[in-house]
C-alpha cells in the first residue's frame, strides 16, 4: 500500500527537512517488506492567497483518486503508537491502494475536506507548527513499520 503525506507548505533546507527525509528512508526501508510504501511527501502551496479553500483545491488536486484520507485534525481521534500501526495494517490488509496523510495550513483543513476523510488524527490537544507536524507524522509511521515488523524501535 503506497503512503503519502500531502502537506500545505514548502519544507526548506534545515533540521526539518533534514528528520523529514531520514524518517521517509527508514520508513521505505522497513515498511517495503510490510507491502508498505514508498512513503512520498507532497507539498503544495497556494501562491494566490486563497486561505483554507485555496489550500483544500490544492490539496484536492495532490490527493489521488481511490485513496484513503486520514486528515490531520486537532478534533481528531488520539491514538498510541501500537494503535496506529494496527490501523495502518488494517487498511493495506483490506487491499486500500494508498492511504494519505493531508497536513493543512495554519488555519486547518475545511469542513469539506474534514467529512470527506476516512480518519481524523490528532497528535494531542497541543497546537504544532504544521511545518514540525511532518516531521512528528513521518517518525510515527516509522514507528508503526516497526512495530508491525516487531523491531526493537518502538519500546512500550
């Protein structure tokens, strides 16, 4: 099952980007024997100035058809790391082709976008930058890969 994380916004060079491409390899690396991956990061940017529904055409535009929308929402569902991971499981068992991780901007996501998407997950009741939330998403479907591979990362 191919994962993506589609984000509005452009990660610049630094440590960001730096976590962001490192948890993506080991993702690739260890998911590939789960029938999990490539892990591919999509950015999208509204130049225009279109706010939260500029954001969602672009978004919209990035999300490919057929596949699962799990949209990062701070209303969203809380899970643990082992919680994750059996949902991630669950839906390349049930033959999903792909599963994508849409990050919206500083205001969010619509409510479009919101009801369309099969999960809503938050990351805590905490608000982050959605430019550190990448990087937050990457290592916990890292995370997920091993523990459904059952390596040692993961130490519950």
């Amino acid at each position: 099952m191919k994962v993506a994380i589609c984000a509005v916004g452009r990660l610049r060079a630094g440590p960001e980007r730096q976590l962001l491409d490192d948890y993506v390899a080991r993702f690739d690396r260890t998911g590939r024997g789960l029938g999990l991956g490539p892990l591919a990061v999509q950015e999208v940017e509204d130049r225009k100035g279109g706010g939260k529904e500029g954001e969602a055409l672009l978004l919209d535009k990035a999300i490919p058809e057929g596949t699962r929308i799990c949209a990062l929402d701070e209303r969203g569902r809380q899970m643990s790391s082992p919680e994750l991971a059996q949902t991630i499981a669950g839906w390349r068992d049930a033959g999903d082709p792909g599963t994508v991780f849409v990050i919206g901007g500083a205001d969010g996501l619509t409510a479009d976008l919101l009801t369309r998407a099969d999960m809503r997950l938050s990351l805590g009741p905490m608000v982050w930058p959605h430019m550190l939330v990448r990087v937050m998403l990457a290592e916990q479907l890292y995370r997920a890969t091993t523990i459904l591979a059952g390596g040692p990362y993961h130490r519950a």
